[in-house]
C-alpha cells in the first residue's frame, strides 16, 4: 500500500507540474520554469533524504535476518521479526509521504503556499461558489521597487525580506480562519504575492489589504553581517495592492478572470504612486477604485 501511494503521489506531482507550466500569466516563460526547477529539485532532495533512510533501514534488516540464520536461528521466529520490522518501516515511509504532500504545496523560501496549490486552491473556491455562491475574493501584493532594493543590498537580503513579509501575512490571517470561511496565502511568484479569501471573510477583503500595507510600511529592518553585526538600521519597503472579487457576469473562466482583474488592480495601483491599495469595481463609474494612498 506504502509503494502505491507514493507512486500515486509521484505521478500526481508530476500531472501538476505538466498541467500548470502554461497557466502562468505574470511571470516570464523562463522564469517560469525555473521556479518550477527550484521547486522540484528541493522536493527531489527531500524525497531522496527520506526514502533513502528507509532503504538503509530495510539492508540492515536483511543483514541482521542473514546473521541469525547463519547462526543457526528459528526461521520462524526470523520471519516474525522481519515482518514486524517492516511493518515499522512501512508506517515511517507513509509518515514521509504525507510529510512529502505537504511540502510538495509549500514555496521553499517563504513557506507560504506555492503557486501550484494555490491554483488548486482557487479552482476549489471558484467550483463552491458556482454550487453555493459562496463569494471569492482575491487580494494581490507586491513590493515596491523590489529589483532596485536587490541590487542595492542583495539578493540574500532581499530573500529575507520575503520571508519577513510573509511572516506578516501569516500573523494577519491566522485569526481569520474559522468553519465558514477560508483563506490561502500564497507566494505567487518573484517579489508578488496573494491572499486568496473565500466565504464570510470577503468581507474584510479591504481590511486585510491595508492592515497589511501598513504593517509593511511601518516595519524597520536590520542589515546585518555574517556575526550578527547591525551594518544598516531603519531599511523600509513598501507595497501595493489590488482587489478583486468574483464576478457573474464575466459568465466563464472565473479564475482566469479574477486572478486577471486583481492583477490589473495591482498595476492601477503602480501607476498611482504604489504604497496603496487599489479595488476592482465593475459597476460604477469607476473600474478600479484607490481605496488608499499615503
């Protein structure tokens, strides 16, 4: 059953690598793919780690079971502790299978979700809302002249600073997770990010948003040197955000859709100086509304 599930999880990591290399839209093919490298060759080493323990595990078992028959040992009593060993080993390798799901819908630097999951994640919402209108809304985020802030200090401090933000995000959502709703926060590639809500809680949607801006805003950050020594005090990033929700009229591709519309806020919101929140609104007199600016 052990080897069944993770050939079952090897082939369906690997349908979710091919099905998904085209579905990206903001990211350049290249980059792309390397992300997708990234992702699987730190996967790779995970599963060559884990199974690779198990393997050891199992040649000692076969050792120990030779020794003892060359003793001169009971082979039914031989056979009894073998199947008991391998039954130990079985349960530790579906332990790392599951551990192996997990990491598998987990960006590597961030911990935050990955993109793969995240686009799992939305076609779940988007098929609840067709079945229950259960309402979507899709936040998305990104820093503020991130390439210019990595060229400055590196692209090491610029990876910690990711991992700072999505600190951020996680301590904002956490609260937020309740049996009626549900809420994703994904690193959706580069320096741009997403908050994925579905059910009571899009209601809040603008809320987030700007509690998180101004949590970014506010936030002094430390360069320090190899030995812990502060080189630079008080470094700042900011970031922009936009909004969308789900809409009815659009009549189809609902996840294209949306994920489209909240990007498209997002780039509103560049283009009105960053530092603010910008909401898809497709009735009024207004597409997109500037929640924000400061």
């Amino acid at each position: 059953m052990t080897l069944y599930r993770s050939y079952m999880f090897a082939r369906d990591f690997s349908m979710l690598i091919g099905g998904r290399v085209l579905f990206f839209s903001t990211l350049s093919y290249q980059e792309k793919l390397n992300q997708i490298v990234r992702e699987t060759s730190e996967l790779a080493k995970d599963v060559h780690s884990m199974f690779g323990k198990h393997q050891q595990e199992v040649s000692l078992i076969v050792q120990n079971a030779d020794a003892e028959l060359a003793k001169g040992g009971d082979p039914a009593f031989l056979l009894a502790e073998i199947r008991d060993s391998l039954k130990g080993v079985v349960a530790k390798m579906e332990q790392d299978a599951n551990v192996l799901v997990s990491l598998s819908h987990k960006d590597s630097l961030t911990g935050l979700a990955n993109r793969r999951f995240f686009d799992t994640f939305l076609d779940e919402c988007v098929e609840r809302w067709n079945t229950t209108q259960e309402t979507v809304s899709l936040i998305m985020f990104d820093i503020d002249r991130f390439k210019k802030f990595n060229d400055t200090y590196g692209h090491l401090v610029g990876d910690q600073v990711l991992r700072t933000l999505a600190v951020q995000v996680q301590n904002i959502i956490a609260p937020l997770q309740d049996g009626s709703s549900k809420v994703l926060a994904a690193r959706y590639g580069g320096e741009e990010f997403c908050i994925l809500l579905s059910g009571g809680v899009t209601r809040q949607a603008v809320r987030i948003a700007e509690q998180l801006r101004k949590t970014v805003q506010k936030t002094s950050l430390l360069l320090r040197d190899a030995a812990g020594k502060v080189l630079e005090s008080g470094l700042k990033v900011t970031i922009s955000v936009g909004i969308a929700d789900i809409w009815p009229k659009w009549g189809g591709a609902f996840q294209t859709n949306l994920v489209d519309c909240a990007d498209k806020a997002l780039y509103h919101a560049k283009n009105s100086g960053r530092n603010c929140t910008v909401r898809y609104t497709p009735e009024g007199d207004k597409t997109y509304t500037v929640i924000s600016k400061e």
